[in-house]
C-alpha cells in the first residue's frame, strides 16, 4: 500500500503539466479553446487527493492476485498470470480513479473554475454517477493498456536480470517500464481519446451516453487517424517518464520497507 501510494503521488504530480496538455489537445474544443498553455496546474487537487489510494489499490490487487495465481502457473503461463492481476489491479483501482480524473480534467479545459468548483457542479447537475462516467470507457482503456505493459516490464526486468546474473536493481526496473509503458501508452491512445471525450461530453450529449465504440466512430468521422491519436507524443512521453518514476519508485519504496 505505502510503496504504490508514495509511486502514484511521485509520478502524478510530477508529470501533470504534460498531462493537461494532453487532455487539452484531446478535447472537443480544441487546444487554445481548452486553454492552451495557461492554468496549466488546473484540477491538481484532485490528482493530489486520488493518486495515492488510486496507486495503493491497484498495487495491492496486483501483487496479491500474482502471488495466488503465481504458485500453480508454469513459466509459460507466467505473463498471463501478470495479465490477469493488472486487469484485477485495474478495475479495482478504477473505482478510485475516474471521479478524480473526471473532475482532473474538466478542470484542466476550463482553467478558470477551481477544482471545488467542478466537483460541487458535476455533483448537482448529475449526482454521483455523473462522477462516474466514463467508468466503463476507463477500463476498457486501462486494461488493454496494462495488458502490454506490466507483462512486458516483467519480461524486461527477467532478460536483464538474466543477462547480468543477478536481480534488476530498482533504476533497471525503473528502464524497463519506461520502455513497457511508451509503447502501452502509443498503442490504446486511441481509447484514451475517447475517454477523454466521453468524461468531457455535455450532459444529455450522444458521447455522455460512454458508449466507447459510438465516441471513436464520431471521431474517426470527423478528425480521422489524426483525431484518434490526437495528444500521442506528450501521452507516451509522459508515460515513459511516469514509467520509469512510478515504477522505480514503486519498487525502490517496496525493497526499503520489506
């Protein structure tokens, strides 16, 4: 719990400026209309306040549902085991996640409005659901997302270790999942888009509905390859960096407490 807390508020707060760029380029209005570069810390408070039990959660799914899954699996069967307890880590952490990521980034396009502010509006005009939406749309991006990650920085760290003969240090762990999360982050930018559309939507608009398939359909029409990955470049540079922070930190943090 403390060494995924201490990995999320590392990575979140360090990495949030590119973040918000990011969400900026993604949304409906546009980078300059969203803000462009200005209030770039808007909606901080709730990354401050979400990140750390966000990061816990999913670290105390993943590494439980590893540890159960782990001692009936052969080697072979290894990254699916690292599959299966990311996607657990995911759903779970998810719970945490969206309503702090849908106040995040409505306070990311609109610079002027505080965080309070947000949160006070979302909850009267659409209650606690409305804090949730986007729940379904987040998943279905966050899990093919650690699909590809999290076996792939395994796989990484076991290469390595075997190369040199001995356990990746955390700085080695901290490489390989700045490699694992670049590429995780290039291939599902698109789901990230429409999640980001979807969290945005107006209230009673077509994509406030989540439908994930609907949002990209809508977007392939009208901005085509380029809209599906709009904001790729500041995404896989910020989860490069957010890779080799979280989880070097993450594993630097366990290997000081355990």
């Amino acid at each position: 719990l403390k060494a995924g807390g201490v990995a999320g508020v590392c990575v979140d707060l360090i990495l949030f400026p590119l973040d918000t760029v990011k969400t900026r380029l993604q949304s409906p209005q546009g980078f300059r209309k969203a803000g462009g570069f200005r209030g770039i810390y808007a909606g901080v408070p709730s990354t401050a306040i979400g990140s750390f039990p966000n990061a816990a959660a999913f670290f105390i799914t993943y590494e439980n549902v590893k540890s159960m899954l782990h001692h009936d699996s052969t080697s072979y069967l290894t990254p699916a085991t690292h599959m299966v307890a990311a996607s657990l880590g995911e759903v779970v952490a998810c719970l945490i996640r969206v309503p702090s990521e849908v106040v995040k980034q409505r306070a990311q396009v609109s610079p002027s409005s505080s965080t309070l502010r947000i949160l006070s509006h979302t909850l009267y005009h659409e209650g606690i659901q409305g804090l949730y939406r986007g729940y379904k749309s987040t998943v279905l991006r966050e899990i093919p997302f650690s699909l590809v990650q999290f076996p792939l920085w395994e796989s990484l760290k076991d290469l390595w270790s075997w190369k040199q003969g001995h356990v990746v240090d955390s700085w080695q762990s901290a490489v390989c999942g700045a490699f694992a999360g670049g590429f995780a982050a290039a291939v599902t930018t698109p789901l990230d888009v429409a999640k980001t559309r979807i969290m945005l939507a107006k209230a009673g608009s077509s994509n406030a509905s989540g439908n994930v398939l609907a949002a990209l359909g809508g977007i392939w029409r009208t901005q085509g390859l380029s809209g599906l990955f709009a904001g790729v470049v500041p995404r896989m540079a910020a989860i490069s960096l957010g890779g080799f922070i979280f989880l070097g930190t993450y594993e630097k943090t366990r290997q000081l407490l355990l």
